[in-house]
C-alpha cells in the first residue's frame, strides 16, 4: 500500500542551526502538508503546499520556516535558525484531491529535538 | 472558524468490553470528521471520515462513528475492545471549501486496554 516515508525518524540539532526535514509524499498526491506535534501538546496545522505554491498558513508559520518540492518526489521543511521551542514530532501529509473530496494520509513523523 | 474537543483525555476498557471516545466539533461550515490513531512510534492512521453522506460510518478494525448535527458530535465506538486498539484517537475536522486545506485536531484520547 502506497504510503507517505519521512527522513529521518529523529534529529537532534543544535539551537541556532538549519535543518532540513525530508518527506515522499504519495507519487500521484498533489497536496502536501506539514503539522507539528509538541510533546504534550495537539497536533497543529503549519502549512498547505499545491501547485507548487504555499495555499495556506499558520501564524507558527513565520520566516524561520520554508517549503520546498525540490523535485517531482520529495517534500521538505526547512527551519533556518532552530528555537528550544521548535522541538517537536512533524508530519508530513498528502492528499490526491485535496480535502474537500478526500483525507489526508500521513507518515511517521520526524522527532525534532534542539538542544 | 474551526475547533474540535475530545472529552476525555485518557479511557481505559476491560478487553472485550465496549470503547467510547467522545468528540465534539464547531465548524462554520458543513464539516468533514476524521478519527486518527496512532499506535506508539508510528505515524497517524486514518480510522474512518465523514463527508455529508451516510451519518453513520464504518471504518477499520471494527470502529464506527455516528455524525450527530442537532449534538455537534462525532464520537467514536467498537463493541469489543482488542488488545490491539491501545493507542491514542484524534478526532479532526475541516471545512471543505475551496483554498481551505487545514485540519483541526482535538487534543487526543489516550485508550488503555485492561486484559
């Protein structure tokens, strides 16, 4: 069964540093998402990706946070210089049709902690 | 606007007992429901969804969930709990309307299942 991989499972980074989460969509998805899980905490909305544009945002979204579909299979989120309060479990998703006429399908998630 | 509650943040059932995990909703829309699991160390499942059609659905491993617009519910149940089904239930919604991509996660129900 087609399924959403994320790379790696976990990543430890030190405060200050960029990293890079990687995610392999669904190969016939063409809308991709990001959420975020702080220990504890619900599960939030970052971003919505289509058409190789952004569709939609949080306000957790700001200009330390970038997307990229850098080919026709990989899904990435960048963080240009990590907080303590990034540390987190992010999801990637995707989707065929979008969510007015399908679901979301995850992947396993990559435990982000800073230090 | 959007917003989802789950009553309860922790459940524990005998095996072979019934579950209920509450959710309650606020859309501003006609709502899509989902229930999510996620067994430990893996990623987010989807259960079953809701999308305008029948009010009461079926999803996997023996879950249904019954769509209650006068209660603004969607609660989940199995008749008899397995001890496979010890994981933790999100209960999500969206607003499908074009541009709108974003799920709203509840806080998450934690089940224990007693043997």
């Amino acid at each position: 069964e087609p399924e959403v991989t994320q790379t790696p499972s976990h990543q430890v980074t030190q405060m200050g540093q960029e990293v890079i989460l990687r995610c392999v969509p669904i190969s016939n998805h063409l809308y991709f998402y990001w959420y975020r899980q702080i220990l504890g905490q619900k599960v939030e909305f970052l971003v919505s990706f289509y058409n190789n544009e952004i569709s939609e945002k949080s306000e957790i979204f700001d200009d330390q946070f970038s997307v990229e579909r850098p080919d026709g299979s990989n899904f990435t989120l960048k963080i240009r210089s990590t907080k303590l309060e990034d540390s987190a479990m992010y999801f990637c998703a995707s989707s065929d049709r979008g969510l007015m006429n399908t679901e979301a399908f995850f992947g396993q998630g990559t435990r982000l902690t800073v230090v | 606007a959007q917003s989802v509650t789950q009553l309860d943040s922790h459940v524990s059932v005998s095996e072979g007992t019934p579950v209920l995990l509450r959710c309650n909703y606020s859309s501003s829309y006609s709502p899509s429901l989902f229930w999510y699991v996620q067994h430990p160390n893996k990623g987010l499942q989807l259960l079953l969804k809701y999308t305008s059609a029948a009010t009461l659905v079926k999803g996997i491993n023996g879950f249904e969930a019954e769509f209650k617009k006068s209660e603004t519910s969607f609660h989940l149940t199995k008749p008899s709990a397995h001890m496979s089904d010890a994981a933790e239930y999100f209960c999500v919604v969206s607003s499908p309307r074009f541009g709108n991509e974003k799920l709203t996660f509840g806080t998450g129900t934690r089940l224990t299942i007693i043997p």
